[in-house]
C-alpha cells in the first residue's frame, strides 16, 4: 500500500477517515460500496482526494461517514493524540 506523505487542506477530516477505514481493515473500494448503499455516488479518485485533504467534503458526505464509522460528525473532526 502506498503510503501519503503530505496532507492537503481542504478539509479536516480526511485523515481521521482513513485511519477509520484502516482500523475496520476496509479497502477504499469497500468504503465507496457502503456510501453506494446510502446514495453516495463516488469515484476511488475522489474518495482518495477526500482522505488525503485534496478535496473540501460535502455534508452529506460527512453524515453518512458518520454513520458508517458509527461516530458522530465531531469525532470526525478530532485531532488524534
């Protein structure tokens, strides 16, 4: 797995996503499956840009993140210690 060295800043949460998703031991491909099923229509390219601060986040893209990490959109936005 390629390994991002630098973060954008067009949003907040795109690393706190990633390290969610890895957590779960998901892929990117198995992340845009569970925002197909919530109506969320997105491409790798963009989930990718989304997790490395490439792209701003839409709100409904943030709520139904949430709800598939099952955290709130706060804890979306944590830093990590």
């Amino acid at each position: 797995m390629r390994q991002r060295t630098e973060l954008g800043n067009q949003n907040e949460v795109g690393a706190n996503i990633a390290r969610l998703r890895n957590e779960r031991g998901w892929t990117q491909g198995d992340l845009l499956v569970k925002l197909e099923l919530m109506g969320i229509h997105l491409s790798a390219r963009r989930i990718s840009e989304l997790e490395g601060q490439q792209r701003e986040i839409r709100g409904v893209e943030l709520k139904a993140l949430a709800e598939i990490f099952g955290v709130t959109i706060d804890q979306l936005y944590q830093k990590e210690n």
